[in-house]
C-alpha cells in the first residue's frame, strides 16, 4: 500500500493542537525505541526525524497521512515525546501532565495507541508504567517490539513469550523498521482502529440527531 504524508505542526500546549476531525494513531515508547524509524518505514519516506541524541522530541508532532488514490487524508499519525532517558527523564515528566496526559486522557479522535518497546531488553518499568495508564483510561493499544530483525527465530520467539507474560491482555506485534518485518500486520492493526472509530462516531453522531 502506497501512502502519502506531510507534517503538520509541532505542539507542546493543548490550545496549539489542531481540530480533532480525523482518526489519530499515536506512537509512544522510550526514547531510543526508534519511534521515528517505524513512522518512517510505515509511511514509506523519511517523513520523522530520526537522531542518535535519544530524546529530541519535546512536542507531539502531527503528520498528515493519505492513501493513495484517496483524494484527501484519512488519518494523523502523532510522534509524542520518549520517556525513560536518565538525562531528560525529569524533563519529560514534567511536560507529561501538561500536554501529553491531556491528550492521551481526552483527544476525541485518538483511535490507537502503539506502544513501542525495544525487543532487545526486558521488560522496563517505565513500559509497565506507560500500559497502565492507556488501560486505565481505557485507550485501546498494541505493543510494537521493535528491532525484532536484530534476534534469531528462536531468540526473538523467546522474547515474545516473556513480553506475552508480562503483558498477557495486550496485543504484541514484532516488527523491523530495518527489513519492513511487520509492517502489513500493523497497518491492519491502524486501518482496523480507525475504521472502528468512524463507526462510533457515526453512531453517535446518529443518537444525537434523533434525539433532537
């Protein structure tokens, strides 16, 4: 599937987010999980910044994303900042209640959260952290391991099942932004969730004329 994207803009203020009118798909985890590169593989360009400086983003920044041969743009992908970099941790903690919690906690339009965690290592405290609270404001989520090309069969199907373990209500999907391993699944995953959004939407939107 061929797919067009822009950027958008860049917020760190709830009052400078733009209209919510289309499905948003964000994307969370550490700062090194390489958020940038899945965005990047998905959308086909170098459309995110990648850096080797863990922790540049300080915004959530917004990226228009079209079909193509679809006229206009069907989603808004949205890259939030990392979390659980020693030397930005205190930082980012801060910024968390001030435009970060509130969009996660009450965008109208969010339709997906993809948490990100890095196949490579154990399960963080900070991941845990992170799933706790999408569960508990009732956001729905799917696990994305990263750099999943960076393990053997054996070694990846072993990480996996440790993730399944700690996470066994969640949905886990391998994925290399190096080899595209993964990219079809999680663009089910997107269409899935945004479609699902539209229904509630027209449904509500349905209630609230016959009501009038």
């Amino acid at each position: 599937m061929r797919v067009f994207s822009r950027f958008l803009l860049s917020a760190s203020d709830v009052a400078h987010f733009p209209s919510p009118t289309l499905p948003e798909i964000a994307f969370l985890g550490r700062s090194n999980v390489g958020k940038s590169s899945v965005i990047n593989s998905l959308v086909g360009t170098k459309l995110a910044k990648t850096s080797s400086t863990p922790g540049r983003t300080r915004a959530i920044n917004f990226f228009e994303v079209r079909v193509a041969g679809k006229p206009r743009p069907e989603l808004i992908f949205t890259d939030l900042p990392g979390y659980g970099y020693a030397k930005l941790s205190r930082e980012v903690s801060a910024q968390w209640p001030q435009f970060i919690d509130p969009y996660l906690r009450d965008r109208p339009t969010l339709a997906l959260c993809l948490a990100l965690i890095d196949s490579n290592i154990p399960p963080q405290e900070s991941d845990q952290q992170l799933l706790e609270f999408l569960t508990a404001t009732r956001r729905p989520f799917v696990i994305v391991a990263t750099k999943s090309d960076r393990l053997s069969g054996n070694t990846l199907r072993n990480a996996l099942r440790v993730f399944e373990e700690k996470y066994p209500s969640a949905r886990i999907l391998p994925f290399s932004a190096k080899t595209g391993a993964g990219r079809e699944e999680l663009w089910q995953e997107i269409r899935k969730a945004a479609e699902a959004l539209s229904v509630s939407q027209a449904e509500s939107q349905s209630r609230t004329v016959s009501l009038n």
